[in-house]
C-alpha cells in the first residue's frame, strides 16, 4: 500500500512482482483482478521492465487516512528581524481490514533554496528524511482493526522583509 494524504486521502494498493522473467511474457493488454473483482486493463511491456513489474490495483477504501492540521502547532511569530511560521498536521491511519496492512506513507516538507530562508523539521515520528526533497517517509505495519497516529511538525524561519510564497 502507498499514501500520498496531502495529495490525496485514499491508500493505492500496488503489486510488485519480482521473478517475472521467467515466465517469457509477451507485450500486450492484461485485465487485473483483485480479490476475484476486476480492477482495471494495463499494457505490460516486459522489454521497458527491468527487475519488478508494479500494477497499481486501485484505491483501497478500507485502509482509512485523515491529514489534519493541528491548531496548537501552527502559529507565526516575530523574533528579532526575522518572522517565524510553525506547521503542524498529525496522520491517523486506520486498517479496517482482517488482516496486517504494510503502508508506505509519503508526505514532504519545504526545502529551501536561500540561506536566508530556514527550515526545520521538529516532529516527524520515525520518518525516514531526505535532506534533499523534503521527502518524508514512513513504513508502517498496521495490524488488523489497528489505527495508528504520526505527527509532523515543522518551521520556516525568514527574514521579516522577505516575501516567501505559501507561507
């Protein structure tokens, strides 16, 4: 399962399969069930494959992920010359389904490219970062019936005369 919540609330369902060489498949048009249930059509072109074959199989509604800001965190202060905005969302994650789910849930923060303009990440709940993309990511595995709850907090500290979009 992947989950993108600031881009969209559902959880995406991928197969992965890796082995596949074997099998001398052929370039053509394959259906996808899923749970006996037909999912959707896909090309498959085994010569642009390298090592894996990913086939998307859909939203799955009872994985269940809310984004939602947190009113304590967010905030803007003045210090000095400078302006501070603090963000904070907390992800509730919730399996409804009978057995263990693994998510891999992505989220980012900004990155700056003025040295002028700092961001600091503050809370991220075992995510793993890069430094880089801003790219936040966590692996979880969620238990059957199991709801678990990630916070991210972060800050973008600027210089009071400087006009930073979004912010």
């Amino acid at each position: 399962h992947y989950a993108v919540p600031k881009l969209d609330k559902d959880a995406f369902l991928v197969a992965r399969i890796t082995g596949w060489e074997a099998l001398n498949l052929l370039p053509g048009n394959v259906n996808i069930f899923f749970e006996g249930t037909y999912v959707t059509q896909a090309y498959l072109d085994p010569t642009n494959t390298i090592d894996t074959l990913d086939f998307s199989l859909g939203r799955d509604k009872k994985v269940i992920i809310e984004r939602n800001m947190l009113k304590d965190y967010n905030a803007k202060k003045d210090i000095g010359t400078n302006k501070e905005r603090t963000f904070g969302y907390e992800f509730v994650i919730r399996n409804t389904k009978k057995s263990v789910v693994h998510l891999k849930l992505i989220d980012q923060i900004p990155v700056s490219q003025d040295a002028s303009i700092e961001v600091k990440a503050t809370e991220i709940s075992g995510a793993g970062q890069d430094e880089a993309t801003g790219i936040l990511t966590w692996n979880l595995d969620l238990q059957p019936a199991a709801t678990q709850k990630l916070k991210l907090v972060y800050s973008v500290k600027h210089p009071k005369k400087k006009i930073v979009p979004g912010i």
